[in-house]
C-alpha cells in the first residue's frame, strides 16, 4: 500500500513539471527542407504570370525601394525583384551591403546607411524597404530607428521575432559567429550574431515600427528553413501568407502582389 501511494502521489509533481516548461513552437521542420528545391519553379511560374509584366498592380509613384539580400546571399540574387521594381514605376536601390554574412550592426552602419541615405537624397521622400529572410530583419530594424525616413518596410520569410531555423542554417549561422569575433574582437559584443546580443540593431527590432508607416510581414507554411511562425507580426492587419518555399519567396508571384499593392497603399508625398 506504501508503494502504491507513493506512486499517486508522485504522479501530479511530474504533469505539474511538465506545464510548466512548455514550447512556444515546436522546432523547424527539418524533413521540409528538401522542398525548398523547388524554387526554381517558382522563377518559371512568375515570368510566366501577368504580375511580372506589370499587369493587374498598382503602379508606382517613383519613390525609392532599397531591397535587403538573406543570410549568405548578395544583391544579385534580387535582380528580378530589382527589375520588377522599376518595371512597376519605382526606383529601386540594391542595398550594397556585399555578402549578408556579418555583423548586421556593422552592415548598416558602414554600408546600407550609405544606400539610404543616396537614396532619400536622389528622391527627396521617404523611402520603402524589403528585405528576404535576414534581409527583412535588417530591414524591420532600420525602419524601428529611422521612422521618419522610412514610409513601407516589408519583410519576405524573415523570422523577425526569433529564430528557429533548419539545424545547417544554424552551424553556418554559428561558424559566421565566430569569424565575426575573430575579425572584429572587441569591436563587436561577445552575444554578437544571437538572439541574446544587446546591440543597436537588435534594440530597433525590438522597437514599433511609427503609426504612419506600413508594415507588413509575407510568409509561407511551407517554409523549410526557419519556422514560419516567427515570421509573422501577430498583427492580420500586417501578416500576409503566400504559397512557395522560403528561398523562392524573392521570386513568388503572390508575394510580388502583395508587394505592389502595398507599396501603393504607402506611397509617399513629394
């Protein structure tokens, strides 16, 4: 009888325990990975797609679009998001940050700001921003500094609120870590490259983007590289989901229409 109710009693401390250390989010996808093969497709089916010549969007009003390349890419990568860009009547900017695969403090700080600023100076209003993956966390945390230079940013698969990522993005995310605390040392804080760094970027993600400013946040279920959930505002008015894989998002057709029609609704005055 002793055994027995030592036994009970032991029963509710353990599912005490296990309520109280629950996870937000289960951990990415692993398995999905693969399918983020097919965003070569998704480059087929936009030149295949009215939305790429132009057609059924709202054009643009010649203001400024700086667009923010993803972890380990370059702006080459966004050529057709360049292109497509001016097709629709804005001025688009590459960022010229080089590869992403540094400290984002720094990369704003000695590169993107320099692209900002030529291009609020070339058209003399605010400015929209887009970034892909890490480009659209770059690109959430200017436009948390720099409200009033800032009239859209707007964010492609980008794990703006945390990140739970396919475990090889994570070790190349790690080995960046590392050669950026090699190359800079004191230069850079020692949390630099994780969630837990203190800097001025991680500071002006965490902040609101201004009332007058439109933000909005594309993501996809299908997403095979980071979790899509932390893609997400948690705002309906901002969050917008697409079809597509997370590589392909700087090519997905639905998310250019998107992207059009809220640019339109940002457009800035002279």
């Amino acid at each position: 009888m002793r055994r027995k109710e030592q036994k009970a009693a032991a029963r509710p401390a353990r599912a005490k325990r296990r309520k109280t250390t629950p996870r937000p989010y289960p951990k990415a996808n692993s398995s999905s990975v693969w399918t983020e093969a097919l965003f070569g497709a998704e480059i087929l089916l936009l030149h295949a797609t009215p939305v790429y010549y132009g057609l059924g969007v709202p054009r643009g009003d010649g203001s400024a679009v700086v667009i923010i390349p993803g972890f380990l890419g370059t702006d080459f990568y966004l050529t057709e998001l360049y292109a497509w860009l001016r097709r629709i009547g804005y001025r688009p900017y590459f960022s010229g940050i080089g590869i992403n695969a540094e400290c984002p403090n720094l990369l704003i700080q000695r590169r993107l700001s320099q692209t900002i600023e030529k291009a609020l100076a070339e058209t003399g209003r605010k400015i929209h921003l887009i970034g892909h993956s890490l480009g659209g966390v770059i690109a959430r945390s200017v436009a948390g500094d720099r409200p009033k230079d800032v009239a859209s940013v707007i964010t492609l698969a980008a794990p703006i609120r945390g990140t739970v990522a396919h475990r090889a993005v994570l070790r190349a995310a790690e080995a960046v870590r590392l050669r950026i605390l090699e190359e800079h040392g004191r230069g850079v804080l020692p949390d630099c490259y994780t969630g837990h760094c203190t800097c001025n970027f991680i500071d002006s993600l965490r902040r609101k983007v201004s009332k007058p400013m439109v933000e909005t946040a594309i993501y996809t279920r299908q997403d095979g590289i980071v979790d899509w959930r932390y893609c997400m505002t948690m705002d309906p008015e901002k969050d917008v989901e697409v079809p597509g894989t997370h590589i392909g998002m700087a090519f997905n057709p639905a998310a250019y229409t998107v992207v059009a029609e809220r640019l339109a609704r940002a457009q800035s005055p002279e």
